[in-house]
C-alpha cells in the first residue's frame, strides 16, 4: 500500500504507530517526511474539471512514491484531467492542465497595439486556448485569420508581422 487514510488512533495504534516512527526516524525515513498526497474518491475522467468533492488527502506511507503529484488540493482544485484518473491512486500534476480561456468558434476580442494606437474588432478563435496561448482567430468583420496570444481578460492581442 502506498498510502493510509488519516483517521482518529486507538491508544493500541498511537503506540504501535510510535514504536514504528521511532524506528523510522532512526533510519531517517520518518512517516512525517514523505507527506501527503490527494487521491481521488472515484474516477476522473479526460477533460473534466477536479472538485474538491472527489478528492482525499492521504499520508503517504511508500518512500520509494517519487514525481510531481499533488500534496494540497489547491494544486488540483478547478484544473483539467488530461488523463483518466482512478480511484486510490496519486493525481500528478504533469496530467493536469488549466481550464481553457477562448473556446473555438465563441467571440473575442481582437486588439492590435501600434504605439499608444490599439484597433479593436471581433473575431472567433479557431482552437481552444488557455490565458498565454498562441492561437490563429478569424476577424468577423474581414475574413483574415490572423495569429495572437490569449490574454487574461480573454481577448486575443494581435501579433505585428
């Protein structure tokens, strides 16, 4: 097993888990040092979005548990699955990605910056982006397809050529 659930000791627990953590300590692998890591309580799936409803955090009890997984919920909380996740098993957060900013097809903003000069149109991204992404979107009013990064506000700043 590589990790147990935190739940209330018995006084029989509390001196077995001491017995074991003074034994571990003097080998230097003490329980407390390996952390925590957060499970999901039933399957994620590709695509959906982590609630906090899903998930536990667990003791991790396996020194030899390596990676990137997540040790908090907020690592994980509000993010995407990009991979299925099971039940039981460590989320990393390698397989996570943050939600999308633009949709494809939906209306953004399309801003232009020349100087203290910004044009503005309305156009519709051609792929799913999140805040920082480089996508192409085409300007409603003309047709052209022009190339932009995502900004935080969801408009789309349009790079000089």
């Amino acid at each position: 097993m590589m990790f147990r659930r935190k739940t209330g000791m018995t006084a029989a627990r509390a001196f077995a888990a001491g017995a074991c953590l003074l034994t571990f300590a003097s080998a230097g692998m003490a329980e407390e040092a390996m952390g925590r890591a957060v499970i999901p309580i039933s399957i994620i799936y590709p695509g959906e979005t982590i609630v906090a409803s899903k998930l536990d955090i667990v003791e991790v009890t396996n020194p030899n548990l390596k990676g990137d997984y997540a040790h908090e919920e907020g690592q994980v909380v509000g993010m995407i699955a990009k991979k299925t996740v099971l039940p039981g098993h460590v989320i990393y957060v390698s397989d996570l990605r943050e939600p999308f900013a633009v949709q494809r097809g939906s209306q953004v903003q399309l801003r232009v910056r020349i100087g203290n000069l910004v044009i503005t149109a309305k156009g519709s991204p051609l792929e799913d982006a999140a805040i920082g992404d480089f996508i192409r979107v085409r300007n409603l009013d003309s047709g052209i397809i022009v190339s932009g990064t995502v900004m935080q506000d969801g408009a789309v700043e349009v790079a000089a050529k």
